[in-house]
C-alpha cells in the first residue's frame, strides 16, 4: 500500500499531547537531510507518520521507541498481524454499539486488564515471541471510546480511565489500521520498549531526534505522565535534559517539544543548553485534555531545537514561531 502525498498515514491512536495539530509548526523545523530518525517518546507517531508519508523516511532508518509496553505491543500487533487485529476490533465495535458504556467498562475491567497483569514484566517485552492482537484490539477500543484517548494507570499499574462521552465513535477504520501497519512494517523501521536514554545513547551526526516526553506540568494538577507505572517526573525530565544536550553535542539534530513550565525553560534555556546550540521557540497550541471544559483551549507550548537557520527554512515559518 504505497503513500503519496494524497494519501497520508494518519495515527491510529488518539494520545494526549499527540502532535497534529502542531505539525505546521513543527515541519520547518525538521532538517533537510538525515540518516536516520530516533524518536524515543512515539506516542501516537504524529512525526513519524507525516514523515513517512512525506517520502522522507525513504531509504532512511527509523528507530520508534516507548517504555509503555502497552503501546509498543499494540504497534507490533497492528503491525505483525494486521487482519486479527481488525477481525477482533470489528466485534469489539458491534459490541460497543450493543451496550455503550456497560461494553467499555466489562472491557476495561474484566477483560484488559486481566490480560496485562498476565502478561511479561515490561522490562522483558522484547523477548517475547509473539504478540497478542486480541489485547491490542481492546488497547485500540479503550483509546477510540474512553475520556479524552487518555492512557493512565494507577499505582497498582491498572488502566483507570473512565469511559468518553461520543455519541457515534469510530472504532475500526479498517483503511487507517492497514495503512498504519505498512508504514510500521517498513523497511528500516523497528519497534523498541526501552528508556529514552537508551535509545539517546549512540545518537550523533546524521541522526535527527524527535522528543515529545510527558510534559512537565503548568499547576500542580495538570500532570497527565502517568504513561507507565512509574511515571514520568522531575529526575525523570532532568535525565532527559542531559540526554538531549548530549545528544545534540554529538552532532545529532534536535527537536523536543514541551510544555512552557518555569522548570522546562529553565532546564532549555542553561547554559549547557545554549552551548549545545540548542534554542526555544514559543508556539500556540490547543490543551485537549482537561477534566473542565472551559478549561481546554488555546495555550503556548515550547519547541527547543539545535536546526540550524537553513534547515528550519526561516521564510516558512510563521510569526508565532519567532523566538522569545
């Protein structure tokens, strides 16, 4: 199933902070030539499917990364088989049309997470041999139909989201999972649950990394990082921080976006940062996720870059990208 620029691969999953809505921005940033694409965060793949079916992933390497097992199992089944993944989204769908709600929540609690907690320990979900395309169809119907495509875990590492309020959800798109599936099971492309860091390590010249972590929260309840079951929180954003710098010391071209907290444009805008050539740019976004209603809305979000002036394409970008 070939792409062009009629035809983009859309991402499968809905995710929060998912990056969409922000790729007008993003996209002059991205440099004009690369050897290959890292992005330890994949979440719902915004970045790596526009570029994929911009034709720029062409005989290039692309490595995916995340430490939700979940995500990266669900990935690989789409990926590795696609047709019982659809057959058990099809049934989960005449399901859910059945029972609504009462459907998601027999989903979710008698049948998902029963499943999970039987599965491998995430630190040994690369040796697995197999994937299971029952429980990456129920991780595709829980995101299509629970509050907001939010993933969130309790401290006992259960799936605790409550069901969404759609009136007629689209649960299996057939074209869009296939299409997702070919563009995973492209050359070049692998599937890794592994820390950030360890996929940062050997980054250098020719690499261009693509970072959307958990972002670092603007109130003390607007946290959304509970994407394993340990979290993502301070140490962690430190970590990546140097992780980063490293990375663009080494010569790799950086792109991270993240939330405009003090704590980020503080760890961004430090000296080591600057002599990394690393830089921030100011962008307004949309919050998606928010238990209020009025409270979702228009709001800035940061992107720090080393890109130098000539990749960024300056005559491309529009005013709200200019630099504060």
């Amino acid at each position: 199933m070939p792409t062009d620029a009629s035809t983009p691969v859309r991402p499968l999953l809905k995710w929060a902070g998912g990056k969409r809505q922000l790729l007008p921005v993003l996209r002059p940033h991205y440099p004009s030539s690369f050897d290959r694409y890292i992005e330890p965060f994949i979440g719902s793949g915004a970045v790596f499917f526009d570029l994929y079916s911009s034709g720029r992933l062409k005989g290039r390497r692309a490595r995916l990364v995340d430490l939700n097992p979940d995500l990266i199992g669900c990935y690989r089944a789409v990926r590795d088989k696609t047709d019982a993944v659809i057959t058990a989204l099809g049934k989960l769908e005449q399901e859910h049309r059945a029972r609504g709600s009462e459907c998601y929540y027999e989903v979710r609690d008698r049948r998902f997470n029963p499943a999970r907690a039987g599965r491998v320990p995430e630190q040994d979900i690369d040796g697995l041999t197999s994937v299971d395309p029952h429980l990456a169809a129920m991780f595709i119907y829980l995101n299509r139909t629970g509050f907001n495509g939010l993933f969130r875990l309790n401290r006992q590492g259960a799936f605790n989201v409550p069901a969404g309020r759609y009136a007629d959800p689209r649960i299996c798109d057939t074209e869009r999972v296939r299409s997702v599936a070919h563009a995973l099971a492209s050359d070049g492309v692998t599937l890794e649950c592994i820390p950030f860091e360890q996929a940062l390590a050997d980054t250098g010249r020719g690499d261009f990394v693509y970072c959307d972590p958990p972002y670092a929260p603007l109130s003390r309840t607007a946290s959304f990082a509970q994407y394993t079951a340990g979290g993502f929180g301070t140490q962690d954003h430190h970590r990546l921080q140097k992780s980063v710098i490293t990375a663009a010391r080494r010569g790799a071209v950086v792109l991270m976006s993240n939330s405009t907290a003090p704590a980020t444009v503080a760890a961004y805008g430090a000296p080591a940062a600057r002599r990394a050539g690393l830089s921030m740019h100011w962008v307004p976004a949309r919050r998606a996720i928010n238990s209020r209603a009025v409270l979702r809305g228009p709001v800035d979000e940061l992107i720090i870059t080393n890109a130098a002036a000539s990749d960024r394409r300056t005559a491309e970008l529009s005013p709200a990208l200019s630099s504060r």
